[in-house]
C-alpha cells in the first residue's frame, strides 16, 4: 500500500483567498430578503446557521453517482460518510447531491449516450446551487469522464475519489483469476463453439464480481480513474484502491479533507488540467496498457477545459512508451495485485526514474508537482508493474491512423497477439501491413444475426462495423470488436475489425476503431460493399480502401448518403438531441454547443 503521506492532505490554517461563493446566497448582507429564503430551506434538516454563513467556511457538494442503477458505483454511499466526516474535520460543510445514474452493461442502448446528458446536467447543479468546492464520486466507465468534463467547464475547486475496483475473482477451483469484462470475452467465444453452456457462462460472469467496486480488470473503469490521478484530479495512489479495503474508506476521508483545503487555496481545476498534465495521462495510459476508450473522454475533458489535444498527440506522447502493467487485458493479474504493487504512484516512480514522464512539474491536487507526489515510490511486486527496461511490451501505445477510409482512427497495438501476428503480418517485406476483401455490418444487430450464417467469410476476410459511431449508435457501441464466425475460431483464427464504433476497454482485440468521420455522419465507411479491398499499413499509420478517388466519387453518386433505415430509430428525446449536436469520437463526442461556454465559475 502506498504510505498514508502520499495522500496525506496539505494543512492551510488561513482562510479563504477569494470569497466564497456560496456566501452570494447564504451571507448577502445587501439583500437580507433572499438570504433568508435561501437559509430556511437548507435549515430545514438540521444546519445551523454557522455552518452555512461563517465567512471561512466552505460549502462543497459531494457528486453522489452511487445509486441501487448504478451498481458498479454503489459502494460510494458508504464512502459519502467518511467523505463528509472529512469535510466537517477539515472546517467545511458537505451538501452531498444524487447524479444522473450510470451503468456501462446496464444501459440501453449505450452508457455513453448518457456521458453528456450526465455532464450537463452536473453543470447545472454546480452553477445553480451555493457549492464553493466539489468531491466528484466516480467509478464506473463514463463516470469519471462526465464529472471530470463539468467541473472543467464549471471550473471550481473539484477533486474525484474513485469508487475502487472489486476484489480478485476466481475460477470454482480457486485455480484461475477471473477479470470482469475479459471474461466475457473468453466466455463467449467457449459458449459459441459449444464448450460451455449457457449457465456456465452466467456462473462465470458471476464469479468476475466477487465484491462491491467496478471492474478489476485494466478496462475503461480502471482506465479513467488512473488517469484523473495522473492527471492530477485524485489524490496520488487513491485511484487503485480496491472497493472493500480499509484503505479506501481512509481515502474518502482525505479527500474530504484536501477538497477544503483547496477552496482555501482558491485550486482550481484550470491550473491542474493544463496541457501538460494532458500528456502526463497520455504517458500513464500507456503504461498501464490503459483502455481505447481514454482518448475520446481525454480528448473531451481537454475540450471543456479550452486545452488543444489531438489523437495525434496521443500517438506523439504514448506510442513509443512501453506498458509496465501487468494486468488483464494486455497482462495477467488483476487490480488487487495492482495496488498492492504501488498503483499509479509506482508507475508514475518507474517513468519519472526513466525520464520518460513529458511534464514532471505539472501541478496537481496536492499543491505539490506529479514528481513531488511520486518521486521514488517504486513497485513493491516487479511481477505486476515492472520495471521500465524489462516492459510487458514495448510499444504499447495507440497509432493514430488516416486514410481514404477515415481521417483518424486509433489502434491499441499492445493487444495484437502473437497468433494474430503470424497470420495477417508475417511477411518479410513488409512486416506491419495486411491486406484483404472486406465484409461489412450494419451495426451490432445487423453482426448477430447473420456472422454465423456467411459463407463468404474466411481466414482473409477483414470485418467492417459501420452505423456504430456517436450518431449512427446513438453514444457509440463498444461493438468493433468482432468475433469471427463459429467455424474460423475453432481453427483458431482471428481476424481484423475496422469500425466506427468503440470497444471495451476489458477487451483485447487489436481492432482500428474510433473512426471518424462516422458512416452516418459522411464517412467512407457508410459507402464500403462487400468484396472492396482494404489495405492497413501500419508503418506509415495509413487504412485505404483500393478504389481510385474517380471510383470512390462514383460510389458516392451510386450510394447516395448512409441510409437513416440501416440506423436505430431514436426512442427518447434525449437521443435525438444527442444525434443532433454530438460531434464525432475524434473531437470527443462533447455536445458542440457545451464548448462554448468555459470557465462559467468566473464570468
Ligand atoms: Fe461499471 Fe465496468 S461495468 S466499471
Ligand atoms: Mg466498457
């Protein structure tokens, strides 16, 4: 475990820099009338007058995306109290308030249509409501991204404390680890060629979520809340504690804490989220083999804070580093043995020892830099964050790739398995291309009901999923991601995935996914026909249909635009406003008018 002073908050016996804000409704002396009214209703439970009008003392919310729907995230009902207790040891008073709920498997038709609707509508209760600092509870996938997006856009002091991964799951005999998300992935191709029934693959499911927390495997989870610490958003070493330890219980505390303490300091997130801590995240998510899924939720965060980031910034910063991160999907162990090596801080410990961290000074939560916080705090298991010279890969970053097919689409090389390699790379002359006819899907429904049945597919086949990006599905489905039929995996054959869509962060397949233009919104995808040969070279990051410029433009006349009929209707409201105004996973998928409106705390 990482010693108690790595998180160990900084002590400000003075007051506030600036006023608080929440004194325009509790303490206006100019206008006695409107005070009273915004007083009585707060005291209706209990407050007292002090706590909500002293000059000094901070009001700070407490985002609560735990709820009985939002099962990977429960837990922080529990961590609410010792998040509290925090804020009142340290001199504030806590006014904890539900989110929209959140669950990544749960929801139809995708968790992430719910990113936005979740970040606009925190936006709201931080601008509407007296609130001078905000614990952001985050957890499960689009959690984090979604709090961390409003309070950029809000721009008041705000600090996230991750709900925790579960504990390690095991397989009935105790003998195997059993990750949640790679086990599906496993499960499904052994329940498709007949291995293992259906009630197998539920049990299996089962034993993947042994505990309170979210996903213990290195997916979006995990992914997302490591990279809200490397970016300076957590406490250092706070992101990989699991759920039901002690330790995370102490945690909350501290960050009820710190939270007070950075109202007094007036420490907001646009002095954290600068650029540089940007690619401080890149080079952690490399590291620790983090989820394709980053770059989008990056890329957004750095759109409502006003910083540029590019998908070709993350091939800049990420794509030499090597992953040192020993854990499921790219690696072997799950996220117990993670933070029982050290978590983040050690990871941070190897590349800052390797200088190989972009920004060492970047400011963070602490008030202390990223290099102050986790200088020297190397693994305690070198089997599960290795050292920086003896890597799980080497490069283990995303390559940002373009083409007639899309302007960018990223690949997360670590996961291409040697299997992989010897069928589709294996040629001497050019060892990082391949080549082959393509057969194409309509999104995800369209792949189910007919893979099983095609007998046009085989071991040279490479699978198209298009109608699958933010619009098309309506907040992209984690679909790219395709098996081949029954038959090819019984002879052990994989086969590469292009698509519009996303996967999940648990899942290791070495898909080119994420393309933008989408299929519906323009893109090449949309006018792709079975049969079209496409070419993938990896070494000059390039993904081309074979059809001249003069034969893509007669396609285009012959196919018109990608058929709205081929695309799922939307069934409420939201989902159109969403289709309406989304922009595409290259740009972060953010509401286009949401970006607008920067830094609102200080205007
Ligand atoms: Fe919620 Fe994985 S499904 S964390
Ligand atoms: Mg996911």
């Amino acid at each position: 475990a990482p010693p108690e002073g790595v998180y160990a908050p900084v002590e400000t016996s003075s007051g506030p820099k600036v006023p608080l804000r929440s004194k325009k409704w509790f303490n206006d002396l100019e206008d006695p009338g409107m005070t009273s009214i915004y007083l009585e209703r707060y005291m209706n439970f209990g407050l007292t007058l002090p706590e909500l009008q002293e000059e000094k003392r901070p009001v700070i919310g407490i985002a609560q995306t735990g709820s009985d729907l939002s099962p990977c995230n429960r837990h922080h009902i529990e961590l609410a109290k010792r998040v509290r207790d925090g804020i009142i040891a340290a001199g504030g008073t806590p006014l904890e308030f539900p989110c929209h709920p959140i669950q990544e498997t749960g929801k139809r038709p995708t968790a992430s249509l719910d990113r936005n609707l979740s970040y606009l509508s925190l936006v709201e209760v931080l601008y509407g409501y007296p609130l001078d600092g905000v614990v952001l509870l985050t957890g499960c996938d689009k959690t984090t991204p979604a709090m961390l997006m409003a309070a950029a856009t809000m721009n008041i002091p705000a600090l996230c404390l991750n709900v925790g991964p579960m504990l390690n799951g095991y397989s009935t005999d105790g003998k195997r680890l059993m990750g949640s998300g790679s086990v599906a992935w496993d499960s499904r191709a052994q329940y498709v060629t007949g291995k293992i029934t259906a009630q197998e693959f539920v049990h299996n499911m089962a034993l993947s979520a042994p505990s309170v927390g979210h996903c213990n495997t290195m997916g979006t989870a995990s992914t997302m809340n490591a990279l809200a610490e490397a970016l300076g958003m957590a406490l250092p070493g706070s992101a990989a504690i699991p759920a039901a330890y002690r330790e995370r219980g102490a945690c909350a505390y501290q960050t009820g804490r710190r939270i007070v303490d950075m109202v007094r300091q007036d420490l907001k997130p646009s002095e954290i989220l600068t650029k540089e801590a940007f690619e401080n995240a890149i080079a952690c998510n490399t590291a620790i083999g983090g989820s394709t899924n980053a770059p989008i939720h990056l890329c957004a965060i750095a759109k409502h804070m006003g910083v540029e980031l590019s998908t070709a910034d993350w091939e800049r910063v990420g794509y030499e580093l090597p992953v040192i991160v020993n854990v499921k999907p790219a690696g072997a162990w799950l996220c117990e043995e993670y933070y029982r090596a050290g978590g983040l801080p050690s990871v941070i410990a190897e590349l800052l020892e390797n200088g190989k961290l972009p920004h060492p000074n970047a400011l963070t939560c602490t008030g202390k830099s990223v290099s102050d916080n986790c200088k020297g705090e190397f693994s305690l298991d070198r089997r599960v964050i290795m050292p920086f010279d003896k890597p799980l890969k080497s490069h283990g970053g995303f390559l940002n790739l373009h083409g007639n097919l899309f302007d960018s689409a990223i690949m997360k090389t670590s996961v291409i398995s040697d299997k992989f390699r010897k069928q589709w790379l294996e040629n001497p002359e050019d060892p990082m291309a391949f080549e082959g006819a393509v057969v194409v899907f309509d999104g995800p429904e369209d792949y189910t009901r007919r893979i099983n049945k095609m007998t046009t597919i085989d071991a040279r086949t490479i699978l198209i999923m298009r109608g699958a990006g933010p619009q098309g599905y309506p907040g992209a489905a984690e679909v790219v991601n395709m098996l081949p039929p029954a038959e090819l995996i019984k002879q052990g054959l994989e086969l590469p995935c292009i698509g519009d869509g996303r996967q999940s962060g648990t899942c290791g397949t070495p898909a080119i996914l994420n393309a933008s233009p989408e299929a519906a919104s323009g893109g090449m995808l949309g006018y792709l026909r079975d049969g079209d040969v496409v070419r993938v070279d990896l070494n000059k990051r390039t993904a081309n249909v074979m059809l001249t410029d003069e034969q893509i433009a007669e396609r285009k006349v012959q196919v018109g635009s990608y058929q709205e009929n081929k695309m799922p209707k939307n069934q409420t409201p939201w989902q159109e406003i969403f289709r309406d105004s989304v922009s595409e996973l290259s740009d972060g998928m953010v509401l286009k008018q949401a970006t607008k409106y920067q830094r609102i705390a200080q205007t």
